[in-house]
C-alpha cells in the first residue's frame, strides 16, 4: 500500500476518535460557558491545567518508548509488559503521594474546603497513565478501530454524564421541584456541586475505558524485565522533559494568568474567559493530535526505507496545507465559530488567530522532531523543549501584568515559534531532510494574508462577508492545487496502480 495513502486511512480512522469524538467533547464547552460563570469556568481551566502536566509525568514518554524498543526487541511482549509494569507502579506510587498531602496541596492550590477535587484527579490521573500503553498498543498494531471505538466510549461516557449532571439534574430539581422525579434527585443532587459532578464524571469515563482495556492487559501472563527497564529508561527520560516542558507551553499560562493578573482583578473570571477562548483555537490541535497518533508509528515503521526522507518532507507539505486551511477557515467564519462560547466569554476572542497559528507551528514541530527520534538524540528534543518552555514562562512574567490574557497568547506563539525554527536547523544538521521551505511559508502566508484582508474589508451584512470569506477559501484552494496539481496527480496515479493490483 502507499505509505502516504495508508498514513491517510489511518489518520482518518484516528480521527473519528480524535477530531469527531473531540468536537463531540466541544459540546461541553457551550454548556459549561452558559452554565458555569466566567470565575467558575476559570477554576475548571485551571485544575485542566495542572492535569495536563501530571499526565505528561506519570507516563514520561513511555508510548514513544515503546514503539521504539517495539521496532528493535525481538520479544515485543516483554517490551509491553514491562512498559505496562512501570506505569502500573508509578501510578500507584502517585496516588499514595496525594493521598498522604491532600490537605497540604488542597491548601497551595486555594480549594480548601475540597480537598476531594485533588482525590478524584489523582485516580483520574492513575487510571489515564495505566490505560496509556494498551491504547498505544493498538496503534502500534494497526487496530485503529477498535482504539476509536474505546476512545468514542470514552469521550461519549464524559458527555453523557456532564450532561446528566450539568444540565438534565438542575432542570428536573428547578423545573419538578415538588414531584417524586425531583425527590429522587435530590437526594444525590446538590446544585451548588456542579464543579466537583464535572470532575466526578472524569474519574468515573477514566474507569471505565480501563474496564474495556483490560483483554489487552495480559493480567495473569505478565513479565518485568529489569534490564529492559533500564534500556527504556534511559531512551525515555529526554522525552519526558520533552514532555513535561510541551505540557508546560501548553498550560503554564492558565497556571501564571491567576498570579500574576494586577491587584484587583477578578483573575478566575479573567482565566475562564481566556480558557474559553483557548478551546476555540484547539480546533487546530485536534488535527494535529489525530496526526500525531498516526504519524508517530508511520514515521517508525517508515525509517530507514527507500525514499522515507522525501516521503517525510511530503507529509510536511501537505499537513502545512492542511493546518493553513484550518486557520483560513476558523477565522473567516470566527463570527460563527465564537458562538460555540457564551456571550460572557466573548471579549477575548481576539486572542483566536493568535492562539490558532501558535498551535499551528507546534503542529509542525511535532512533524519536525521526528529526526531525533529516529536518530536516537532525543537530548536535542528535550533541549529544544526546556528553551521553549522557559522562553513560554519568561515571557509571561513579562507579558501577564501588561497585557493579561493577551500578552499569554502572544508567549504561546512566540515560544512554539522558536521551538520550531530550532528544530529545523538542528534536524537539517544531524538528520537532513529535503524539505521545501519556500512553500512552507507561502502556505502560512496566504492565508494569514486573506485573513488580513477580510478582517479590513467593511462588509455591509454579514451575508456579505460569509460570501466574500467563502471565495477566500476557495482562492486559497485553487492556489494549493495550482501549485500541487504534479504532485496529487502522481499520488493519485500511484494509488489507482496499487489499487488495481
């Protein structure tokens, strides 16, 4: 099969767990938006915040490790198993550390009062680590069905149960307040709860996506290899500060924004406007996180072949494409697209296209960062993370005070930047590969460009700018295909050969 065509196939099929399933989880986002006030959405942004960091730490790089000692170890079932054992234990071990300082990190993080909140992210958190390898297990044998149907189980327990919580509970208990129906809910039901329900429903979808996992835990035929361990460990431990300073680009700024907001402000309100908006621009991170759970085993299987470093500066061309079209999309329809948020939350919408072309150049990062992977110098990665990272924190010290909210958005753009120049340079060095620069830049050019244009046009009606916009987008299609049409036409002439044969 083409590799481009089965990267394809498998992208697709990830994406139906990844970007629909995902869009179905934006659901929650008008919800909570409408529900929640800004302070209280703020709250949730924030515990989010530190969650993503803590997953980064309790699986520290061990998919990728294991689809890396999967390629080279003959026997890929101890690979597995000790990959699982290690998780398994630090997991363990994570949540006995919480258990033990539950009041004292309550206390820091200023929930005294709920000290649950920190207990029920701890086995959240537990529960996602020890899940981590079978689900990239089955990337890694190519069931990429049944990890979206797992995935799709996942994300749909979440939604049901916010919706069951948020929304249908407080409708029965305001709108049936005297009858048996709102008795019986009442009985579990405190309206006043609605952030701890939201964290409850997280554990409980947590739980149950480990009880579908478990035919692929081997339970009774499991085996630890010390040595392999430490093999392991020594491969994963750049790709956890790779990991950890990643997850620190992507939250630190909700962690900094509530400390270092001037006096005065109301600084959860201002966090939960700008989460809000943040969940708009992840609209671009969800192409990149369903290309990445295809793309990281592709790359693998693909190393050393034939023509593999062309291959890979294809696939950078046309996820820079693809990528540049989302932003060209979001932002000549972000009149529609900032509906999704509350009117509340709507004030930091112009924080959208920044935050969409950050997320953009870590989407070509990742594309990047293949060459120390493949060439087993995942120090450089860590290096160019931990720069990204404190160049991130930096300049949110810098920014936050002046500007709030903005001056994050603008740390995120700026360090993903960097991060990517870096990569490019340092691959080119120790692991060359043709990629076409110049059409990497005029594809970010021309629809930042179009973007820009719109943005100046004074449209009469907004009939008119949805006209106009929608010729945008086909103008910026028709350029792609004028430029690419060699290149479709001799991937679609291969497909159709291997196709027939």
């Amino acid at each position: 099969m083409n590799p481009l065509k089965k990267l394809a196939g498998q992208a697709a099929i990830y994406g139906l767990s990844s970007i629909v399933g995902r869009l179905l989880n934006y659901l929650l986002v008008p919800l909570y938006t409408r529900v929640l006030i800004t302070s209280e959405y703020g709250i949730v942004t924030e515990m989010l915040a530190y969650v993503s960091i803590l997953w980064v730490i309790l699986t520290y790089g061990m998919e990728t490790t294991f689809f890396r000692f999967s390629e080279s170890e003959k026997d890929k079932p101890l690979v597995y198993h000790t990959a699982i054992v290690s998780l398994l234990f630090t997991s363990i071990l994570f949540v006995a550390v919480v258990l033990i300082n539950t009041q004292s990190i309550t206390a820091w993080m200023g929930y005294i009062g709920h000290e649950e909140y920190i207990v029920y992210f701890a086995f959240t958190l537990a529960l996602d680590a020890v899940a981590a390898i079978p689900f990239a297990r089955l990337r890694q044998q190519n069931k990429a069905l049944r990890f979206a149907v797992i995935k799709l189980v996942n994300i749909g327990s979440n939604i049901l149960l916010n919706l069951f919580f948020v929304l249908l509970c407080p409708f029965i208990v305001k709108n049936y307040g005297t009858g048996i129906l709102a008795e019986i809910v009442n009985s579990f039901f405190n309206p006043d709860y609605l952030i701890g329900y939201i964290i409850i429903s997280y554990l409980v979808t947590s739980l149950l996506t480990l009880i579908l996992l478990v035919p692929d835990i081997p339970l009774r035929s499991i085996r630890f290899s010390a040595e392999l361990w430490k093999r392991m460990i020594g491969y994963t431990w750049p790709l956890l500060v790779v990991g950890i300073a990643g997850s620190v680009n992507l939250s630190i700024d909700k962690i900094m924004l509530p400390r270092l907001l001037p006096k005065g402000t109301d600084v959860m309100s201002q966090l939960g406007i700008y989460g809000a908006c943040y969940k708009i621009s992840i609209i671009m991170t969800l192409f990149v996180q369903t290309f990445r759970y295809a793309a990281e085993p592709f790359f693998f299987s693909e190393s050393g072949k034939e023509g593999s470093k062309k291959l890979y500066a294809d696939v950078l061309n046309f996820f820079t494409i693809f990528v540049a079209l989302i932003f060209l999309v979001t932002m000549m329809f972000i009149d529609i697209v900032i509906g999704f948020i509350g009117v509340d939350y709507r004030e930091g919408a112009s924080v959208i296209p920044v935050l969409l072309m950050g997320n953009l150049f870590l989407g070509v990062y990742f594309n990047l960062s293949i060459w120390y992977k493949l060439s087993n110098q995942t120090i450089y990665g860590a290096i160019i993370s931990v720069i990204g990272a404190v160049l991130n924190i930096i300049l949110n010290f810098i920014f936050i005070p002046a500007f709030g909210y903005y001056g994050s958005a603008w740390a995120v753009f700026i360090s993903y930047f960097v991060m990517m120049v870096l990569s490019y340079f340092l691959g080119q060095r120790y692991f060359p590969v043709p990629y076409d620069i110049l059409k990497f830049f005029l594809y970010l050019a021309i629809p930042v460009a179009l973007y820009l244009i719109s943005k100046n046009i004074p449209f009469p009606s907004a009939i008119v700018r949805h006209f106009v916009n929608s010729g945008f987008v086909l103008l910026y299609l028709a350029i792609i295909f004028k430029l690419e049409k060699d290149t479709l036409g001799g991937l679609i002439k291969g497909i159709t050969r291997r196709g027939k044969g």
